[in-house]
C-alpha cells in the first residue's frame, strides 16, 4: 500500500498544507480517506480527479469533506459530459449535508455524480481493502478507519478525542495515522487529541509508525513533536502535505 498525505491541517487549511485528505492506493485502487477544504486542488499534483475510485468520509465538518462540492462540480459540468459516480461512504447523512453545502435540492442533490453508501462500523470491503470502520469520540458522529491489505494496515484516527476504541482499531498496524489537534497547554477534551494522548493511544496499540496529522497552524510543529516523543518509543513523524509512505 501507499499513503500519499494530500491535506494534513486540522480544523481550517494552513500555509502549507489544505485540510484533511489522504490518498490509500494498492493494485492500482485509489481511496480517498476525506476531501476537506482545500484539499481537491492539491490531489491533482497527484491523481487526475477521473482517476478517484472511491472515497471515505470520516465525518462531516467542512474539514474532512467540503471540497466534495468541487469534485461534484468538476464531475458533473466536464465537457466531454458527466463522469461515471464515484463511491462514497459516509455518515448516513452525507447526501442530504452535501446537497445542502451545495446549495441542491436534497433530491436528487449530488448522487448524479457520488453513489453514497452509509459507512457502519464492523468490516466492509472497498476495493483491495478490507476497511473496519469504528465509532470515536467526537461531537458529531465520526469514525476512525482500519485499512488493510496484503497482510499490512494503516489506521486513520479522522478526528477523535481520547477513546479505547482507537486503540482497539489500531492494534498492531504498521502505520497509525493519528490526529493531534492540540497540545498540553490547550487540550480539548471531547473534541481533539493532544501529541501527547496520541502517542499514548499509539503506544498502547503497539503500532509501527505513529504519524500526528490534522496539525493546527497555530500549534509549534516543534512542540507537537516533542510531546508525543515523550511517549511514543517507536518511529514518529509529522505529517506534511506530500508525504509519501510506503506500506511493504
């Protein structure tokens, strides 16, 4: 498998880098893991926009999603007329929230151009990947996201405060793609992990390659890292927009 980094800025894109979207592909499947803002025109460095073969919505804030609205567009009015619907799963509201971001009416909304399926938690097959879908901790629903394939994984935190359930999805995986909105100084509790408490959840999973994404550009890059060193004995990294990691 390959992780590319497309977007890796929590809450609101930054200088560096749009908002949450990761590109998972493997024998030649290429799965979006969220489309927040900013994020579409950054894809483009790296996939043509016909090329998506499916898309995972964690939840449905503006930072994990809203840029579904250009890819409707960019579908939908193309010249050589309307591309095949691309899969998207989701919350079970994710059809009507899109329609309404876009000013649609809910019927028929933006299904001409995304066939949504309601992501549930437990297993389901997307492509090469067997997927696990689990509910975290956050104030709407939200799902983290166990990818595997070829006997190796990655899980996706999406966005979570602290939670058993994180860990459980993450046991053993090779990389833990783990986000870390705050630091010590101004924890969110409920809402966001700090460096520190994701490196706690990456420790106790036993994971491989712990990676603090959804990284506010109000944070220290610097500090962030070090409060998850403290903790995490295994391989660290920031993520960064064009990361790009290899999964073997």
């Amino acid at each position: 498998m390959r992780l590319t980094v497309i977007g890796c800025s929590g809450s609101f894109p930054g200088p560096d880098s749009p908002a949450s979207c990761y590109l998972v592909e493997h024998d030649g499947f290429r799965l979006l893991l969220d489309l927040g803002n900013g994020s579409l025109g950054v894809l483009q460095r790296y996939i043509a926009l016909d090329e998506i073969d499916g898309i995972a919505l964690t939840h449905l804030h503006a930072d994990h999603c809203l840029d579904l609205c250009g890819l409707y567009v960019a579908g939908h009015y193309h010249p050589d007329g309307p591309r095949p619907r691309i899969p998207v799963w989701g919350p079970a509201d994710s059809a009507a929230r899109m329609a309404r971001a876009y000013d649609l009416p809910e019927d028929p909304g933006m299904t001409g151009q995304f066939d949504f399926r309601t992501l549930v938690v437990g297993e389901q097959r997307i492509g090469p990947f067997t997927v696990e879908a689990a509910h975290v901790n956050h104030p709407v629903e939200a799902f983290g996201l166990r990818i595997e394939a070829d006997g190796h994984a990655i899980t996706y935190s999406g966005d979570t405060a602290e939670t058993p359930a994180l860990v459980e999805l993450a046991r053993g995986c090779d990389v833990a793609l783990f986000e870390a909105s705050c630091l010590e100084s101004n924890p969110s509790p409920g809402v966001h992990l700090t460096a520190r408490q994701a490196a706690e959840h990456a420790q106790a999973a036993e994971v491989g390659l712990l990676v603090l994404t959804h990284l506010v550009a109000w944070n220290d890059p610097a500090e962030t890292l070090a409060e998850a060193a403290e903790v995490f004995t295994g391989e660290l990294l920031l993520a960064s927009s064009g990361l790009v990691i290899d999964v073997a």
